[in-house]
C-alpha cells in the first residue's frame, strides 16, 4: 500500500478524511493548494481557495468539459453552476447558489464564473426549441479583481460586447413561476436527492411588487403616499419575444456596474463587496433560455461615503469619476481640483490601488451603463449626486456652541447648485435640527447643532444620497430585465461572510446575524438530503448530532422573549432624545435587565454572543445611534424641493402633518425584514453552496497560511458539514457504476454488489464485510482508508507503469514540500505556513 499516503492526502471530497477535525481538513485543503488544486467538495459543497493570481481553468474548454457531465468529476465552480443548471433543465425545479466567505476570500469572482457558465451553455433564443442548453457563443473567461492580481491578463477571448442603445421597460408587475412539474433524471453519483415536494426546489413565487419597485431586499418602511414618476418607456416584451443575447450581456455588463458603486478597497481586499447581492436569472420554462432576472440587494455600508478606515478607500466610482471624467464634466461638477482635494475620499490615507487604472475603469463603467439602459442623461445626473456628495464632505464646521459656524461657504454653494437646492436651505438643514411638536398647531423649532452634531446631519444626508443613487442603478438594471411571464430561477447569492474582528460593531452584529440565518437553511437541507438518501435506499437512518443554531437566531431577533434587536428598537424609540453615549449604556442596562440567555454574555462597555462560528464580541459604541438610521423629515423635505428632477425622483415620500407620519424604521428592523425575505427565497430552492477561503492576510499567490485558514475553517463550519455527511458511510456510489469499476480488480467481473464484495473481501482480508451497504440503487463505504485501497490495487492492475510513475512523482512532491517547509520562497508551487 505504498501509495495509501497519496490518496489520502488532498482528497477531493473532505468526506473521504480519516480522522476528521479542523486541523485534517486545513491539511487536506494545504495539500491540494500546493498542487494549484483550489477547489474541493464536501458531497455537494464546494470550498474554493483563492490563489491571488489568474490560473488557466476557467476557459471555453473547461465549459465544454463540465457542460453535460455525467459521473464523477473534479471538483469546480463550473461543476456547481452546471448541477444547478441541469437539475432546472432536467426537473424544471428552481435552483439556487449560497456564495459565503470572508472578504479577499473570491465570493465575487466565484459569483462571476457561475454566471459565465450558465450564460455559456444555456440557449441564445428565448422561443422555441428543445431546452437541452448549449448556447452557440463562446463563452467569456472572466479574471476578478479579488480573484486574481488587477494586473493579471484575460485570456484572448475575454472580450467586452459593445452598448446597444434601447429604450427602458416600465415598472411592471413580477412574473408567477410555473407549478412544478414531475419531469426527473437521475441525480449525480453522490448527491442527496432533493427534498419532498411541498419543500425546497418547487418555482418560487413571484417577488411581490413592493420588490420591484423599491430594488432592495430591505422591504419599503410603513407604507407612505408616493409622488407619481412618469414611467419610463417600455421596451416591449409582453409582445412575446425576448432579446436572450441582451439578456445575457446584462447580466455579464451590471457586475463591473455594482462593482463600482458597492466596492472599494479595504485592508484585506482591493476589490471588496460592501453589500450583499442576490441575482436571480429567469429561464423560460419550455426552452430553458435566459429571459430575465431581478436583482436585489442588501447591507449596503454606507457608512463608507463618510468614513473609511486607515488604508481603505470609498467606494471606486468616487475615484473612477475623478480619474476617468471628460475633462468639461469634471469643471461642471466642480470637480478639477483632484481626489486628494476632497475629505470623503483621503481619509483613509489611500487614493490608489496597485495595478488598477481607476480612469479605464470609468469608461467600463459608463458603458455598463448604457448597455443597462441608463440614458447619458441619467448618467450626467448621477454623476452631478455623486459631486454634491463630495462637496458636501468639504463642509467644515467650527465653533465650540451651537450653531456651528461653516468655515467655508464655497463647498456648500456647490452642492446646494448641484443638488438644485437653494444655499440656505442647505445651510439650515445642516447647521439646525428640524422638529416639529405633536400639537395641534404643528409647531416648527430649529434646534441649533454643535460642530459635531452637524457634521453628523451633513454625513446623514451624504450617506442617504448615495444609497438612493445606488437604488436607482439597481432598479434601471431590473427594468431592464424584467419579465412577466412563467419562469423558473437560478438565485446566486453573494454576500458578506462571517466577521470576527479585533472591534466589532454595530455591522458586524447585523452581518452575523443574516449569515446565522443562512447557516439555518444550510443545515436543514444538509440533515434533511442525508435523512431522504437513506430513506430512499432502504437504510436506517441514524440520528446526526449537531449544533442548531435556532437558539442563537432567537437570542437576536425574538419579540417575546424580546431578543437583542427587540431591546435595542425599544431603546431607540424611548430614548430619542439621548445622546449617544448615554443611549448606548442604557441599551446595555435593557439587556441585564430582560435577556438572561445561555449564549449571551455582558461585559461594562460590550456584550458577546456565542454564535455557531464561535464567540463574538461587540463594543456598543454608537449601536443606538447606527440602529436609528433615519434620515431627518426636514432634510427629505429640502430635497423635495429640490428644483432637479433627478433629485426630487430620489425622494418619492409624502413627510406630511407630523402625526401623520409613520415611524421611521430602525436599520435592525430592516435587516430582519431583509433576512426574513432572503430566507423566504431561498427556501424556495434547491441550494448548491459555495464556501470561500482566503489563504493568506498579504494576497500572495498561493501562499497558505494554516492558521489563517483553520479559523476560516472552523467558523464555516466545515467540520460540522463533513460530519454529518459522513455520519453513516463516508462514500456512496450508484451500483453499476461501482461494480464496473472495482470488479476489474477481480479475476473475473463480477455481475453483482454482493458477487464484488465477497471476492474483495476474499482478496484483502483486512477490509471486512460490514464495510459496505448494498441500498436499493446504491452501495454505500463506511471508511474512506476502505476505498483509497480499492483505488491503489485498481491503478496498479489496470497500468502498472502509470502506478510505478505516481509513486515517483508522489515521492518528489514530498521530498519538495519537506525542502520548502517554513521557507518564504515562491519558486516551485506555492509557500505553507
């Protein structure tokens, strides 16, 4: 068994571990990672290492390899994207890919090749035909800036289409899915069968209409009278027939669009999400074509517009104007001084990233703009938002009482022009708080703010003109896709991973919280694929003990017992009139008081929360005052009256008489609203996971740091996965494949699974009969050292010379791997700490 070692060691599927534990699993991922092997499975999860740097396996060729695959195959992104595809296709269920990981960890990039794939090999008409997928165009290779280096070269082929100047859809009702049909295939060798139906996979219902009209995940506060915008022209599909290839290019065109509005450079990622994003791409149903999709996003920081952390930078479009603009727009807006001129975006103390042209990619930009359908107009006028909000971070305030006198009126005066307000308005709405009495008479007072108070409703109004700026791109990208007739879904989700930092927040609080409820669906579906295997084989099933995280969920989000979001909403509207410091420790006294829970821990200025990744602890600083996340009505109603058509259609709520207005919705109301809804959807579906892991804290190319990637793999829950996986048997395998292949070992093959394990069991007494279970399609292994043996005896009777070649190279790699140990040299494959 001299080759025992080789098989075990950077095994394909984590399943097929020895001795599972964190450690193992780090090891095994260590060992494929030296060999450029970034992908490996968990039965049907894929965990992706990033290699820092472009690797030639992402190419037409390697579509053409995954693209109707059958068997077993090697782990990879194309593998998960063609599961997903083909199980629509094959059983017209509706699909969906659940992308976590931390940032600088390839969540974006992995997102990308999954919608290169499926754009790839699904049709080019959206009427008629068979559905069998295989579109005719090649497909693009795509390189991510969070993949690989900004400097690392596509393939040849990795062109960009041209815009095409159409006219936009109006806002429409979103199509009803199909009910699920009966149609089947045999699932892939392995992979759980799906959930009964009345569970997951059946057509998701249509996104109610709220959905598509507000663009967000986030639902719309209590329900306000809305000003009427004229709708914009439709471009006509309810006529029955659909631009697939446009289609298509939209979907390719909106990620370098999101990209520059919702990622910006932070200390572990030059290319990093600062928002969660769920596109779901609608398939005609008959012909399994692209014909629309809805995208809707959530947790968008931004907090960023107003502070960025040393070494990080603002969102890219910020410097990609600046950098990239026609010189004539840059002297409209004001702009000509240069990025270190403007407040918003230096301090940080970083205004360049190595290797990215922030100017080409302002062009990019504008021309994913177009080929969305944003007119140039618009285009002009989200530039001119984007400008007022950098002059208004140049508003400096000064003064030790209150009103806080302005340094500079220059700033103030721009912003005002570019936002078609009037200078005084401004000046009041950041100089004086606007409340109005509950009284009959409706009593308006201006409360004077300090410096730091205004500074603090500049900020707000910056923040809330940007947000709805990116709302209006994520609307027009909808328009521009919508689709109203039957369909079926692939969802790809691409959100923020699990945070643990040295200080963490009010939103790493909120991050954690949707990646519980995540971790909530991925256990269900992974007990509950387990359980309907065995069921369906004729096995018992054995009970698989695991951590629920239900408890934790309900430590958060519960109303009665009220959980942590309860008590800090209760704070926040019964102490509007308290500081901020105040507000905090008040909100931590709530806690003592009325959430006594086995999971929560209190400390003088923090509390922790025993999460399923592990212990996290939060400072409550400003936790009130990022919960209230309001915006004043006197700012809304001064950009009501905003003289800019543009502006004013940012600002569709009716403030009204003052107890006539809801009550502004807190941000910890809004994302368990978004968590809920996000559950909702995806619950829907037949989930195909993704589990992204970043190597190293430097984003050197393959340099693998052990310690970094065991924390990963521990607060994703691989080991949890791997276990419940493996509870039983450790592999299993469709009988006939299994015989084929292994009775070759034999003298003479055997015609059954019984046949095969008396003569194996004859051969090699060391492996004994309770190895195996024969199920009613499948033959199920209990240990993985059972089949590395089976595949050892198998190399060296089918080719021995192949066999004698392996254990040479195997020999080498090791005698390398002992020779660069705690070496810093890159030069053969890649360095492990």
């Amino acid at each position: 068994m001299a080759l025992l070692r080789m098989f075990k060691e950077g095994v394909e599927d984590l399943t097929l571990c020895s001795s599972p534990s964190n450690g193992e699993i780090t090891n095994q991922l260590g060992a494929r990672f030296d060999r450029e092997q970034i992908y490996t499975n968990i039965g049907d999860t894929l965990i992706s290492v990033n290699p820092y740097k472009y690797l030639n396996i992402t190419t037409a060729e390697h579509i053409q390899m995954y693209q109707n695959s059958t068997g077993q195959v090697s782990p990879h992104i194309f593998n998960i994207a063609e599961q997903a595809y083909r199980r629509m296709v094959n059983d017209s269920e509706c699909q969906c890919c659940i992308i976590s990981g931390e940032s600088g960890s390839g969540k974006t990039v992995a997102a990308k090749f999954i919608l290169q794939y499926v754009t790839a090999v699904s049709p080019n008409v959206g009427g008629g035909g068979g559905g069998s997928g295989g579109g005719s165009t090649s497909p693009r290779a795509v390189v991510s800036e969070e993949l690989a280096p900004h400097n690392a070269s596509p393939p040849p082929e990795a062109t960009r289409p041209q815009p095409v100047a159409r006219p936009m859809p109006g806002v429409r009702p979103q199509p009803t899915l199909p009910a699920r049909t009966q149609a089947g295939s045999p699932h892939a060798a392995g992979r759980p069968q799906p959930p009964p139906p009345g569970a997951r996979g059946r057509p998701v219902p249509a996104l109610p209409a709220a959905a598509s009209e507000t663009t967000r995940v986030t639902p719309s506060p209590p329900a306000r009278a809305v000003r009427q915008v004229p709708a914009t022209p439709s471009r006509g599909t309810h006529a029955g027939t659909v631009d697939v290839e446009l289609i298509k290019r939209i979907i390719m065109e909106s990620n370098p669009l999101l990209e520059a509005f919702g990622n910006a450079k932070t200390i572990r990622n030059d290319n990093s999400s600062r928002f969660g994003k769920y596109l779901e791409i609608q398939f005609d149903p008959n012909t399994k074509a692209p014909v629309g999709g809805v995208t809707s996003t959530f947790l968008l920081e931004k907090t960023r517009v107003a502070f960025q952390a040393k070494g990080e930078r603002n969102f890219h479009i910020f410097y990609q104007m600046l950098r990239g603009g026609p010189s004539e727009m840059l002297v409209e807006c004001g702009l000509q001084s240069g990025v270190d001129n403007f407040y918003y975006l230096c301090q940080g103390n970083c205004t360049t990233v190595d290797n990215v042209d922030d100017a080409a990619d302002f062009q990019v930009v504008m021309q994913a703009m177009s080929v969305v359908g944003i007119s140039h107009e618009e285009q002009r006028n989200i530039i001119k938002v984007l400008a007022a909000i950098l002059h208004m971070g140049n508003i400096r305030f000064t003064g030790d009482s209150a009103p806080a006198s302005i340094e500079d009126e220059t700033p103030l005066k721009k912003a005002a022009d570019l936002l078609g307000v009037t200078d005084y308005m401004l000046k009041q709405n950041v100089t004086h708080r606007h409340i109005q009495s509950g009284s009959a008479r409706a009593t308006q007072y201006a409360v004077p703010q300090t410096a730091d108070q205004a500074a603090a409703l500049r900020d707000a109004i910056a923040k809330t003109l940007y947000e709805r700026t990116f709302n209006f791109i994520i609307n027009k990208i909808n328009l521009a896709m919508e689709y109203h007739k039957d369909c079926l879904v692939i969802g790809v989700l691409d959100i923020y991973g699990f945070e643990i930092f040295e200080k963490n927040g009010f939103e790493q609080f909120c991050i954690n919280y949707v990646n519980e409820k995540l971790q909530q669906i991925f256990i269900d579906y992974t007990v509950r694929g387990e359980q309907r295997e065995y069921t369906e084989e004729g096995l018992r099933w054995k009970d698989i003990k695991f951590f629920d995280n239900k408890i934790v969920c309900d430590l958060i989000d519960a109303t009665q017992p009220p959980g942590v979001m309860a008590i800090l909403d209760d704070t926040c509207k019964s102490g509007h009139a308290l500081g901020s410091d105040t507000a905090d420790q008040k909100f931590l006294e709530k806690l003592m008081q009325n959430c006594q829970h086995p999971h929560l821990f209190l400390g003088p200025d923090n509390f922790t929360v025993k999460h399923y990744a592990g212990d996290v602890t939060y400072s409550i600083d400003e936790f009130a005052f990022k919960n209230k996340d309001d915006l004043f009505y006197s700012s809304i109603e001064m950009l009501q009256a905003s003289q800019d058509t543009f502006v004013l259609a940012l600002f569709p709520e009716e403030c009204g008489n003052v107890k006539q207005r809801p009550a502004p919705s807190t941000a910890s109301f809004k994302i368990k609203q978004s968590a809920a809804y996000l559950v909702q959807r995806l619950s829907k579906c037949c989930p195909h996971y993704v589990r992204c892991i970043k190597p190293n804290e430097h984003k050197q190319p393959l340099n693998f740091d052990k310690g970094l990637v065991e924390h990963q793999v521990k607060y994703l829950g691989l080991l949890e996965n791997v276990k419940v996986r493996r509870a039983g048997y450790a592999y299993r395998h469709f009988k006939e494949v299994f015989v084929r292949r292994f009775g070759q070992i034999l003298e003479h093959q055997p015609s059954s699974v019984s046949e095969l394990i008396d003569g194996l069991c004859s051969k090699y007494t060391t492996i004994p009969r309770d190895e195996f279970e024969e199920g009613k399609t499948k033959i199920f292994v209990k240990n993985p050292e059972t089949l590395f043996i089976l595949e050892e005896e198998l190399l060296k009777k089918l080719d021995p010379t192949a066999y004698k070649e392996k254990l040479r190279q195997f020999k080498e790699s090791e005698a390398m791997a002992k020779h660069k140990e705690g070496k810093y040299s890159l030069k053969p494959k890649c360095l492990i700490q």
